[in-house]
C-alpha cells in the first residue's frame, strides 16, 4: 500500500509542501557556498584591496555558481 494514500491530505497538497521544503533546502545549500572562514574574514577587513581578498571573493563567487548549477541540473532551481 502506499503511504501518501493513507495521509489525511490530498497528494496535491503534499507534493506541493514537498518542493516547498526542498526549495528551502537548496537555498541553504547555495548560502553554504558563502561560508568563508573567520581568520579569511577578519584578513579581509583588514585588507579590502589585496590580492588575496579578491581571491576570496572570487573563490566564493565560483563556489555560488557551481552550487546553483548542480542544483539547476537536479530541476530544484529555475
């Protein structure tokens, strides 16, 4: 037997909740590929125009990219 059936709301419903909350989960996917570490951070304000802070921007800039196209590649974003 399935187990959606035996829910009390209708599949339609449940589907929709469903991407809902996997459409969250992608979201703190991406924001994980903002993740810069604090001694990185701290270097970067102290250093706003080295060359090693636009590395690190960069670095995290790919990392949103790549994130949002494996995400793109499994339908979760448009």
């Amino acid at each position: 037997m399935n187990a959606l059936l035996s829910l009390p709301s209708s599949k339609a419903k449940l589907r929709i909740a469903i991407k809902e909350r996997i459409r969250h989960l992608a979201g703190a996917y991406i924001s994980l590929a903002t993740f810069i570490d604090d001694d990185d951070l701290a270097f970067m304000e102290r250093n706003p125009k080295s060359k090693k802070t636009k590395a690190i921007y960069l670095r995290v800039l790919k990392d949103i990219e790549k994130a949002k196209k494996e995400l793109c590649r499994f339908k979760l974003l448009e």
